[in-house]
C-alpha cells in the first residue's frame, strides 16, 4: 500500500468535508437533487485555490452547454437514440466552439444525456433544479477551499519545483550508476514537471482575483529547464562533464531557500 504524503491527507479531508456540506445545504435525502451538490462539491476540492476556481467554472459552463443541447432536443424532437447522438454531439460542439475545452465539453454531455434519458418530460423543471444544486456544490467547495484548508498557488509551485528536483537528482543518480532500465523515473520526471507549468497557471488565476499569489517565475523556470534537461540527458549517452554540471544545478536548486 502506497504511504499518503500530508498533502494527499488534506485532500481526502477536505473531499469529505465539502462532500457533506454541499449534502447538508441541499435538506439531504429530503431532496433528489441533493446528489449534484454533494459531488459537485466533491469535484470542485482540488490541490489549490487556483485550481478549485478552474474547475468550478467548468462546472457552471458544462451544466450550462448540457442544459442547452439537452433542453432544445427535447423541445423540438424528444428523447430517442437518434437525438440523443445529435444532441451530445452539439452540446460538444457548443462547449469547443466557445472556447471552453474538452473538460466542459465531457460536463456538458453528461447533464445532456441525464436531461434527454431520464428526464425528457420535465427537461426545464430538472435543469433548473441541477443547475441551482451544482451552484450551491459549488459554494461548499469553494467554502471549504478558502477556509478550512485553503493551500495558495505559492506554496502548491514550491511544493512541485521541490518534486522536479528531487526526481531530477534521483534520475541523474541512475544514470551515473549505468542503469538501462529509466522509463519510471523518466515518466516521473516528466508528471513532475507538468505539474509545476499547472502549479504556475493556477497560482496566476488565483492572482486575478485579487489573492495573495505571487510566484518567482525566474526560479520557476529554471526549476523546469534543469527537469527538461535532466530528461533530455537521460535519453541519450550524456558525458561525465554533463552529468556534474546538471548535478550542481540540481543541488543548488536543492539548497536554495524559497523566497
């Protein structure tokens, strides 16, 4: 079994803590449409602020494209297997058109396919109800981001720049040693360093909004050069003189306290 870091324990938390709010708010098993708020809530919990503001208006834009495919089928054809394909299909088409992105797009064909299968003949009595419980998920997700454990984008990039070096001297330690075998640590590397471009993105949403989240971007980036480095190395014959001077970057990157 897998050891959880702090991190990973903080999320399972605040999971379960925004899960029974967004419950709570919604009067429980009084109401059947306590469900979306509950994983809406669950859903929108993320590893920072940043992040949690991203994925709740993806929420509110997907609800939004589904009502609208799902609604304007229903209207003008009714449910069946024909109209069901067309209307995921245009509720997709919507959420890309506007810019939203496949993420939207995949919420969006979710309420789409539930309002048309199940809910054909009170489309605009259930699209409503979902989209005022998906809002108060929301709410409760954001409640708990902000109050019970709100992890700012700051300490979310430190926390990712600390796993790019520590993957990049662990990698660097296999190929000094000869070992042939590098695609885990290698794919490791490369997880690592995506999360420090997604850690830098969220943190500047949070900025916008006028949260504290100002990030060094000169250490950021040379924290993602030396792992694209490291990796560049590792796929190729390196020399010894190439493995010291990326060690010795690694290393100060190490030592070097956050600022």
């Amino acid at each position: 079994m897998t050891r959880l870091s702090g991190a990973q324990w903080r999320y399972c938390a605040k999971v379960g803590i925004a899960t029974a709010l967004g419950y709570l708010l919604t009067q429980g098993g009084q109401n059947q449409y306590a469900i979306y708020s509950a994983f809406t809530a669950a859903l929108v919990v993320g590893t920072s602020v940043g992040e949690d503001l991203a994925t709740s208006a993806n929420r509110v834009k997907g609800t939004l494209a589904g009502m609208i495919g799902g609604m304007a089928v229903t209207a003008l054809l009714g449910p069946n297997f024909l109209t069901v394909g067309i209307s995921a299909a245009l509720t997709g088409l919507l959420a890309l058109a506007l810019g939203w992105g496949i993420t939207v797009a995949r919420i969006g064909v979710t309420v789409c396919i539930i309002t048309l299968a199940v809910h054909s003949v009170d489309a605009l009595h259930y699209d409503v109800y979902r989209a005022v419980n998906t809002l108060i998920g929301i709410v409760a997700g954001l409640a708990v981001t902000f109050f019970v454990w709100p992890v700012r984008g700051p300490a979310e990039v430190e926390r990712t720049m600390k796993g790019v070096v520590s993957v990049s001297r662990a990698l660097l330690d296999a190929v000094a040693r000869g070992e042939h075998d590098l695609r885990k640590l290698e794919g490791k590397l490369h997880d690592s360093i995506a999360a420090v471009v997604k850690a830098a993105r969220d943190a500047a949403r949070e900025q916008k909004t006028g949260q504290p989240a100002i990030i060094d971007e000169a250490r950021v980036l040379e924290v993602v050069q030396l792992g694209i480095d490291v990796l560049s190395a590792a796929l190729r014959a390196p020399s010894t003189s190439s493995l010291e001077a990326l060690s010795h970057r690694a290393e100060r990157l190490a030592d070097a306290p956050p600022k």
